[in-house]
C-alpha cells in the first residue's frame, strides 16, 4: 500500500510538506514555513507539525525539496535538528538551503545531494524522476515519484511560462508521456485555481520597467521578493542597457545575489554591480537600487528609507520607487503605510496591479487544466493553497471530465491510501502548527495565544496580597497594578474601591481557613473579574499573587 500523508500546505498557503510511505520506507516532499497571521501575536514564525516524521525517522529515505522559496524550505533546520536524514535537491536549492543551514549552525553537518532532469535517484521503492518546471525563482522541479503502486506526480510550484527569463521551459512534453504511459496520482500546485486564465509572462515585467528606467529624472529604488532571481535578473539586465549602476541592500538581498551569482543562475555585467556606499559617487540618474521590503516588513531596508532610518540610503523628492510584489495576505496595511511614509517623502511611487510590474510564479486556471490533460491521472488530489483554492482545482479536473470520487481535497494529518488501482481515506496522523518565539520552537498552544489576544485588548491587572502563614490573616493592604487596562485618571479611584472590596472578601472566614494559595488565587481573580466586569464591561487578564510571610 501507498501511502500520501500531507503535513502542510493544505488549508492555507504555506509550509508546505507532504509525506509519501511504502512499507517501512518513508519519503518527505518539501518542509516549508509560513508566516504568522495578525492574530498570533508573538510568533515569529509558524512551522509545520513535523512531529510524525520525527517519529519515524528511522524509515526516512530522504527529503526532496522542489525548489528555495521559503514556504518549501524554511523549516528543514528546525527539522533537521531533531532528524537526521540526506536532502536532494537542484543546484541553486541547495544553494539557498546552504545559506539557510549556515544561519543555525548546521552547514557541513547535513548530506546534501544535487539533483536534475538528468539525474533520477532511487530510494528503496521509489524512483524519483526531476521535471524542468518554470516559477517565480529559478531551478524549479516536480517530481514523478515511481512507486510500486504506481506513478505519482507532483508538480512543485510551476507556470506555463512560453519565454522564460532564464530560457527554462516547464517539461510539458514529459509530463505528456508520463500521462500516456499512466499516473496512478496527480498533486498539482492550487495557488491561483481561483483566476482564470494565463498567467502572464515574467518577461512582461522587464518591458515595463525599461520604460520607467528611460524615463526616471533620479534614482530608481526596485522592492522586490529577495528570493525572485528572474526579477532582479530583468532589473540588472535593464539599468545595464541603460548605463546605470546597481546597488544592493537589505541582508537577505544581498545573500541571495551572492549565491545566485556564484552559482551561475544571475548574470551581472562586467562592471554594474557597485557597493551601497559607492552610491553617493554617481549622479541620480545613473544609479539602480535593488532592497529588500515588498511587503512592508518593518525592519526591512525600502522600510528604512521611508523612515529616515536607513544607514546609506535617504529618500529624494526625485527617486522612483517600485514595488514589484503582490502583498501577501495579511501584508496589505504594512504595504501601504511605507507606500504613504515614501510620497511624503516626495517620492515618485510606482506599485499595485495597475502599475504592471509583478505577474505571479503560480499557474492560473487555464495552465491547470492544460497540465491535468497532460497527465491525465487517475486520481488528483489538488495541493499548495487555502480552502478555496483546492475547491476550485477540484472544479476544473471536473470541468475537464474527471470523476469527482477520483478527487481527494483533504485537510492536513488526512492520510490516502492507494492500493490495487484504488484509493481511499484511511484515516489521519498528527498535523498542525509549530510556532517559532524568538530563536527556537515552543510548545505555544492556543491558550497562550488567546492570552496574548487578551492582553493586546483589555491589558491585564496584577493583585499581591500577602498573607500570614500562621493564621491565614491579611498581613498588608493588596496592592493592585493596572496596564493596558483603564486611562490613567480613572485609575486610583477605581483601584482605591476595588482594594477596599478585596479586603472585605479576605476577610471572610471560609476564605482566612483556606490553607491553600491556590484556593486564595481563585477567590482574588473571581472576585476582581467580576468586579472589574462590573464598573468597566471589560475582562482584563487577572494575575494574582499570593505571597505568605
């Protein structure tokens, strides 16, 4: 029996992971993260629930990573830490995954394994063949995993791209013969199963910004995804043709330039590339500056500038400024408030769908359905996206004459089992969230998280009483702390009424006998929630504090 158990990436864009069994061999199809929503208030990073390959990683054959987007890679440290087992991946993936690996302590510690269309691997009962696929970043690759159940195959993220920046084609034609030959099981890319449609093309973006480079008085700023190699390629390859100079800046920025160009994937003409401060040697008009800061990240270098806050680089009334990114949702007001912080700068800002100048790496409705008659699957089970997405990927394999018993839209933990040419739900493992606080993994549940919820809106009141521990008796006045919880004039009456009540309460002899302070919490934060509730309508975080002297 086969076995597909997908751990992420279901239900929400984002920390993508999928786990393939075959007996007692076990083989992991990405490990991605995803970043918090509004709501999680705190965390830093949200993982996937690793935990069942943790478990079994006495029968991992391997982890395969399609490509070195985030929300596919970001979690391998934090996995890797705990199993031990060999990546494969393309050049350029390892690469970032190095880079990655270096950042927690781990470069030279994990067996990394290059992998291509040209290189199958076989791993116990399966057989991995690697397809050419065109993304957003570049040296994507699906995968057709030969099981002895049959053939799977799983897309990555992909495009149907016609010219590619790079020139790398997705390998439609292999998709085609695998199709001819038979799939037992399609998992494809679900992103943008919502817009109909093509996908425009990537190089749509280099002719709309040579036309603002020929024509920008200044300084032309580009905020772009430092992941987005085609798209700081087309910005080189333009202020090149333009006799301008490129600048980089933002860490994560100038980290992915370095790799990528190490490794031969961004190509830089002799002599465009200058250092951040060897901006001020050029006039305005002969410089390019390529940062970090699509999506409005606070700390991040284009949010710097807007602030005033940047080391090298000050906003001019005669910069241009592009944002060559769709926010991500969720991001939408950090967007705008350095979109607004940058014209009243004076800038020139130049962003969202009308400008032009993102199209998206995923494949949109049309490009689906051309793919699902490629491979023509037996069985489709529609991956990477939120609830409506895999709705709408189901829709359109229906739309092109699949059996709606042969789709499988599952939530994460669900396990499918295929076996005989059938395939069914048999059941489900342990899947959620990993949440990231600070610089390692907590156990950070939803109780917690409603605290922090609770705390950000009604503020939180701390009582110290101090007892006898001969007696039980009250051996001072309860003092009472307030924050985040009632405007500083209302304060001492309010704490003043409330001490007095408390005292009142103490008093009582069923309270004065109980010889346990967890008893006595109890009663404090009763009696304060409820009276607070009273005078305010609010429900602060109540926080006694028992002290017996």
């Amino acid at each position: 029996m086969l076995r597909i158990i997908p751990l992420g990436g279901l239900g929400a864009i984002g920390k993508n992971m999928t786990v393939l069994e075959h007996g007692d061999n076990m083989l992991v199809v990405d490990c991605g993260l995803m970043f918090p929503d509004e709501d999680m208030l705190g965390v830093d990073l949200v993982l996937p629930d690793f935990s069942y390959v943790v478990e079994n990683s006495h029968k991992a054959l391997g982890i395969v990573i399609t490509h070195g987007h985030e929300d596919h890679v970001g979690a391998l440290p934090y996995l890797l830490k705990q199993a031990d087992m060999p990546v494969f991946g393309s050049r350029l993936t390892l690469g970032l995954i190095n880079g990655k690996l270096g950042e927690h302590r781990l470069q030279g510690q994990v067996d990394l394994r290059e992998v291509g269309p040209a290189k199958p691997v076989e791993l116990g009962p399966f057989t991995i063949e690697f397809l050419e696929v065109c993304h957003s970043i570049p040296d994507g690759l699906g995968l057709a995993i030969h099981t002895p159940a049959g053939v799977v195959i799983h897309t990555g993220d992909f495009k149907l791209d016609q010219t590619p920046v790079d020139g790398r084609l997705t390998a439609m034609h292999r998709f085609a013969e695998l199709g001819s030959q038979g799939v037992l099981l399609l998992m494809s890319d679900s992103t943008n199963a919502d817009i109909p449609g093509l996908t425009p093309a990537e190089a749509s973006v280099g002719q709309r910004l040579d036309t603002i480079l020929a024509t920008a008085p200044g300084r032309v700023i580009v905020a772009c995804f430092a992941s987005h190699i085609h798209r700081i390629q087309q910005v080189i390859t333009t202020a090149a043709r333009h006799e301008r100079r490129v600048a980089v800046v933002g860490r994560s920025m100038t980290k992915n330039v370095n790799i990528a160009a190490n490794l031969g994937f961004l190509h830089v003409p002799e002599g465009t590339l200058i250092r951040p401060a060897e901006i001020a040697d050029y006039d305005d008009d002969e410089v390019v500056i390529i940062s970090t800061g699509s999506q409005g990240e606070p700390m991040s270098a284009l949010a710097r500038m807007a602030s005033g806050d940047h080391h090298v680089v000050a906003i001019k009334p005669t910069d241009t400024v592009i944002i060559s990114a769709r926010p991500v949702p969720g991001n939408e007001k950090s967007v705008l408030r350095t979109v607004n912080r940058l014209f009243a700068e004076g800038a020139t800002v130049v962003y969202g769908p009308q400008a032009e100048l993102h199209v998206s790496g995923h494949a949109a409705a049309e490009e689906l359905k051309i793919m699902l008659n490629l491979v023509r699957p037996r069985y489709f089970m529609p991956i990477h996206g939120e609830a409506r997405h895999l709705h709408f990927h189901s829709r359109l394999a229906q739309d092109i004459g699949m059996s709606e018993e042969n789709i499988f839209v599952l939530e994460n933990g669900d396990v499918l089992e295929l076996a005989d040419g059938e395939a069914w739900v048999g059941g489900r493992v342990q899947a959620g969230m990993i949440f990231v606080d600070g610089m390692a993994m907590r156990g950070i549940g939803e109780l917690i998280l409603r605290d922090r919820t609770h705390l950000s809106t009604d503020g939180i009141v701390i009582a110290v009483v101090t007892m006898s521990a001969q007696d039980g008796s009250l051996a001072d006045v309860p003092e009472l702390v307030f924050r985040g919880f009632v405007h500083s004039g209302d304060m001492e009456e309010l704490a003043q009424e409330a001490r007095s009540q408390l005292i009142e309460t103490l008093h009582q002899d069923e309270i004065q006998r109980a010889a346990d302070t967890a008893i006595l919490k109890t009663h404090i934060h009763d009696f304060l929630q409820r009276f607070l509730y009273r005078k305010t309508r609010r429900r602060p975080l109540v926080l006694p504090v028992v002290v017996e002297v």
